[in-house]
C-alpha cells in the first residue's frame, strides 16, 4: 500500500561561466524540498560552504566579555524574581542545580526561565545526564503545575538558545518553560495540519512518519526507549535538524520521568555529534499538544547555530529566514543522518 505521506523534492540546477575555472561554463546544483505535513518548503544549497566555528569558551568568563549576569549564583537570590504565590508558593522551585524563577520578559501568562546550572559557563560536554534530567524533571512539573491552575492555556512547550550564535542573551545556560493559546506559527502549522491528516486517514501522522522513516532508512538515526531520533526531511536549521518524537506522548500529562529519561539520553549523543563536529551552539524546542487529541504527538527538536565567521559575528540567518521564512539547509538531511547514527 503506498505511504499517506509522501516526500517531494524539486531537484534543479544554475548554469554560469566560473571566474576561477576560466570562465568555463559550471554548474551547480540545489534542491527545493516540500514538508510532507505542513507543505511549507526548504531550500538545501551552498554545500559545504558554511562551516561552524569555534567559540572561545575562556573568553565568555573573562570580567570583560561577561558583564553582569543575574543568573549567576550571587545574583540570584537579590535580582531575579519570585512566582506569586498562587502559581509557584515557594516563590522559585530547585532541584540539583536545576533553577526555575519567573521570566522578567515573559512570554505568556505563565512563563518560566529555567536556570541550568551554577557556573556561568558550560560546555556540551559539561551539560551532562544530571544537569539535564534535573533541568527538564523541574521543568515538566512547572509545565504540569500551570496546566491545573490555567487549564485554558492549553499548548506547552519548552525553548531553548544554547550560546550567542543561536541568539541567547545570556551565555548562562538556561531554557523557557510556558503555556500558552499562541505557540507560534510552526507549531499551529503542525498541530493543524496532523489534526487534517488524522481526519483524512485516520491516523496519527507521528507515529506513521516514524513507520515510514524507518521502513526508507536514509533519515531514521534510532530508537532510545519510546524515544524515535530522525533527521528531517525539510529542516529548520542551516546544519540541518534533528527530531525525537514520543509517539506515545499528546499533551504534558503523558510525559513521564521515562520519557525524560530518553530525552536526556539521545541528547548526550547529540551533543556528542555536535562536539565532534565543532558545533557549540543550537535553538531547541520541545511541543507538547491539547488534552484529549491522538493527532499531534509529543516532538523534540534542536537545530545547530553557529556564527557564519568571527571577523563581524554575521549571523547565519538572513532573508531567507527573516523575510521570506524559508529554512535553508547546507547540508542534505541524509547526510546528517549518517554522521549522527555513529553516536546513537
Ligand atoms: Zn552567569
């Protein structure tokens, strides 16, 4: 039986006379691939063109470049503020190093910051199983309180810019936790069009893309639990990105220390990757859909960043992404797949 969900790619190709070729005729070749779900389009081009670069992490310590941050532990306490007492009665919730206060630029009417760890500093290597599974452990219970008292806020999501070149304003490793009725333009995408699929097939389009993934292997990287690890098909980031999907898991209420458990993991061999490939930097989000659905599953994802050179810090964003909201990729998703499967 064919697949309901099928993979399009528009392969093409620019002819031109290359100065460093003597102007003979050369031609290069791009693809403009469509989003099976949301029919939203990608463009991989520029292969090999861009590459990450390293971040001097000594250099973020130093009294200079590091400024004032309230996230600091002598900070805390005197400059970051306090739940009211009807959303968090302790005012802020710990676990570990793990340090949950509200957002002083929230987001929604719930919006959590969570503070990672105690050092102003961390590599990847550093953000290890206990910093994260203390880090996310608090930040489900967080997102599970504000579900009982604003069960009218009914998406949850987690975010995070891990280093400036992914656009965090603070190099203190830290993420956001919140509920809100306005998740942003790519979840309401995905959440609308899986809820379409789901009426017209009857099935949850998660749980079958995994099926597909696996049965085409060329973006399937592996299982770790209920966890499923693909790269995907049309990505966000410019070094591509990589998706773990619960099918298991709808809403917040279904997320379990388990769950967490597998998310830690297949996270360590992703930064793991990201380590070897001299990747230091990435935006991460973690989607969790309305109560009493079985059309959206729960999702994970994080796209590498980097600055595009440290002469001028020029961001590896620009009008594709800024005015015509198209990702553009420089490397192929399969590509990523194989380099990343070494790890899992
Ligand atoms: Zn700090």
């Amino acid at each position: 039986m064919p697949s309901k969900i099928e993979f399009q790619v528009i392969e093409s190709e620019s002819t031109f006379l290359h100065p460093r070729k003597g102007f003979s005729p050369t031609v290069e070749k791009f693809e403009v691939r469509i989003d099976p779900l949301t029919g939203r389009t990608g463009h991989f081009s520029h292969f090999g063109a861009i590459k990450p670069q390293r971040l001097s992490l000594e250099s973020y310590a130093t009294p200079e470049i590091k400024g004032f941050c309230p996230f600091c532990i002598e900070n805390r306490e005197r400059v970051t503020p306090r739940f009211v007492e009807s959303v968090i009665p302790e005012g802020r919730l710990s676990r570990g190093e793990a340090l949950l206060i509200p957002n002083l630029f929230p987001y929604d009417i719930h919006s959590g910051v969570m503070v990672m760890t105690d050092r102003h500093v961390v590599s990847l290597k550093e953000l290890n199983e206990q910093r994260l599974g203390d880090a996310f452990s608090l930040g489900m219970e967080f997102l599970k309180r504000i579900r009982s008292i604003g069960p009218s806020l009914p998406y949850h999501l987690m975010t995070w810019n891990y280093m400036p070149p992914s656009g965090g304003g603070l190099v203190h490793p830290h993420q956001q936790y919140f509920a809100t009725n306005h998740p942003g333009n790519q979840f309401v995408d995905e959440l609308r069009a899986s809820e379409t699929f789901f009426r017209t097939h009857g099935l949850n389009y998660w749980a079958e893309l995994i099926e597909v993934e696996q049965k085409i292997d060329k973006r399937y990287i592996g299982q770790i639990g209920s966890s499923r690890w693909l790269s995907s098909f049309v990505s966000l980031g410019i070094f591509g990105e990589i998706v773990c999907v619960f099918p298991d898991v709808f809403s917040i209420n279904d997320f379990t220390d388990d769950h967490i458990r597998d998310l830690v993991s297949g996270l360590l061999r992703v930064f793991e990757y990201y380590s070897a490939t001299d990747i230091y930097s990435f935006n991460a989000s973690l989607f969790f859909g309305p109560e009493d659905q079985k059309c959206f599953s729960c999702h994970f994802r994080i796209a590498a960043r980097t600055f595009l050179n440290m002469r001028d810090y020029a961001p590896d964003l620009n009008f594709f992404q800024a005015l015509l909201s198209e990702p553009v990729s420089v490397i192929m998703p399969e590509e990523l797949c194989k380099i990343v499967k070494v790890h899992f």
